[in-house]
C-alpha cells in the first residue's frame, strides 16, 4: 500500500515548519538523552540538532523533503523498527501514531529500542471540539476520536506522564488546529493539503460555509474572544513514558 504521505506531502516542509515553543517542550522532555530515533519522521520537524538522531520514515515523499543536514533517514515502517533492543536512549514519534496500521504494535517497537524514555506527541478526543471541526467540519472530529485515543500508550508502555501542549496563536507548524485565530488560512488548500484530516474529505461545502460565516461576522461574533488569547488548548498532549 502506498503510504499516505505519498499523496498529501507534497508541500509538507513549506506548511509545517516546527514551532519553536512546542520544539522546547520535546527538548526538555528529552531530559539527558542524546541518541534518539524519531520514528514516523517525515520531513524532520522536531529533530534537536544537538543530539544523535536518526529518522524512521516509510514515504519516500517524506524522505525527500527532508533537509540537506537533517538526521539520517532509514526507510522503514514503525511497526518493525530496524534496530536491536534497547539500542537507543529515546524513541520519539510526533502526531504520527493515528496514521499506524497497528499503533500497539509501534508503541511496543519504540518501548523495545528504548533504553530511558519514549515521547509522542498526540491528540486527546475528550477535549473540548475546535470551533473549525465543531461547525465546519465534524466528520473530522468524528473520525479522529475514533483514531486518537490514549488507551494503546498506557497499554504499551504501563505509566504514563500526559503533557498539556498549547497551541501559540501563531504557531508554525500547520496541524489541524494551528490556525485557530487565522481562520482564512484554510481556504490556502496547501493548508488543508499538509493536514491529514482534509486528505479524504471534500471541503466545499464545509469552507461555503465558513466564507459566509466570516463575511456576515457570524464567525466574529462566535468565536471573537479568542482574539484576545494568545495560546490555547486543543487537547494536543505530549505523551511520556519511562521504559529502562
């Protein structure tokens, strides 16, 4: 099967640049590990550049937009990582979990080749809906509460620490909710392309609505105080787990 980012990666590094904020959350969960694999790695967003990286990717798509001086990328599937047990401090996977065919199988991989910790970054469906999948968009909710769910990480893993990852209101990295007070960037469809949940989903009829709603300020007068926040809660949440 050809991977999904095969398809929608295409402008991945010009829309989902890493934000520096959320970069230093991950840092600092690093805590003192220094050789790290990044599993689901894409375009090599979040990779520290002082540490020993090396990058699990499955899309050729994604390996390829991966800079010049970025980790080295060995092509392989999360649900069979290339590597000898605990044979790395760190395993790392950022807002990737959802795309494996076997999460369980992947969050045991990462537990088997860490010697310290593993981190993912993931979304929690019982959070509150984001006005854009609440109003515009709610197949997109309904789908990825079915996907996202913290239950395989503490199966996985056992204890788990959960990190709140709040959302500046200019983040740079383009996830689903990272737009929450530029509303017009989803009519940008390398935007929508760089999100996966736009990937199988034809927007027309949600983004009329959404012109209209921004045009006769019904959107204003919804959603208005957010204006004034300069971060946000969308149920983003580091996940970390000790496993040496």
């Amino acid at each position: 099967m050809k991977p999904l980012y095969d398809s929608i990666g295409l402008e991945y590094r010009n829309y989902r640049r890493p934000d520096p904020r959320i970069a230093a959350m991950i840092d600092v969960a690093l805590g003192n590990a220094q050789s790290i694999v990044n599993v689901g790695a894409g375009a090599g967003s979040y990779e520290p550049q002082d540490r020993d990286v090396t990058a699990v990717e499955l899309s050729p798509t994604m390996i390829a937009q991966r800079p010049h001086d970025a980790a080295r990328a060995v092509q392989a599937s999360a649900m069979a990582l290339p590597f000898a047990d605990k044979s790395m401090d760190a395993a790392l996977a950022l807002l990737t979990v959802h795309h494996w065919p076997d999460q369980l199988t992947g969050l045991r991989e990462m537990a088997r080749v860490a010697r310290k910790r593993c981190m993912i970054l993931t979304w929690d469906g019982d959070c509150a809906p984001f006005w854009l999948t609440r109003d515009y968009f709610p197949e997109i909710l309904a789908k990825d509460r079915k996907t996202f769910s913290l239950a395989p990480f503490r199966e996985a893993f056992g204890d788990i620490e959960v990190r709140t990852v709040p959302v500046p209101h200019d983040c740079s990295d383009g996830f689903l909710c990272a737009y929450w007070r530029r509303p017009e960037a989803y009519f940008d469809p390398g935007v929508r392309l760089s999100i996966s949940s736009f990937s199988k989903l034809d927007a027309t009829a949600g983004l009329a609505r959404l012109r209209s709603h921004l045009d006769d300020e019904t959107w204003m007068r919804r959603n208005g105080d957010l204006m004034q926040k300069t971060q946000m809660d969308f149920g983003y949440r580091l996940v970390v787990a000790e496993v040496g």
